[in-house]
C-alpha cells in the first residue's frame, strides 16, 4: 500500500499500451477488471481505457474495459 497513489500502475500501463500500439501495431486493446476495484477502473481511465460492458465469469462481477489506438494517442498528448 505504500506505492499506491504514486503513479506505478499508470506508468505501467502506458508503457505496456506503447508497446502493443506503436510495436506490435495493434488497434485496440481490452481488459477485465473485478466490478468493485474502483481504483484500477480509475488508472486504467487514465490511460484512456473506457468502460465497454458488465461481463460475469466464474460467479464475479467484471467490468469489460477497452482502448482504441486514437483515444490512446489522445490520453498520452494530455
């Protein structure tokens, strides 16, 4: 909990969505993250990650999260 709130996880993120966008030249990327972890669906909003739909696996609640590439380049130029 002492590295919360310092920016790690966006920077990894950023640098993971660079890596998938600008190298391997892919246009959009998802993800799913637990339904209640308000803090990752936040970080990953940072990177430019929308909300696309509620998805249920295994008895939990997921959130369905994605990104284009134009709404990336756009979150990087902020």
């Amino acid at each position: 909990k002492e590295y919360w709130s310092s920016g790690y996880g966006t920077d990894t993120v950023n640098t993971l969505l660079s890596h998938l966008f600008i190298t391997l030249e892919l246009d959009r990327v998802y993800l799913h993250t637990l339904s209640w972890n308000y803090r990752a669906q936040a970080s990953f909003g940072k990177s430019g990650f929308k909300t696309v739909r509620d998805v249920k696996r295994g008895g939990q609640d997921f959130i369905l999260m994605g990104v284009l590439r134009p709404d990336w380049e756009e979150s990087q130029s902020e």
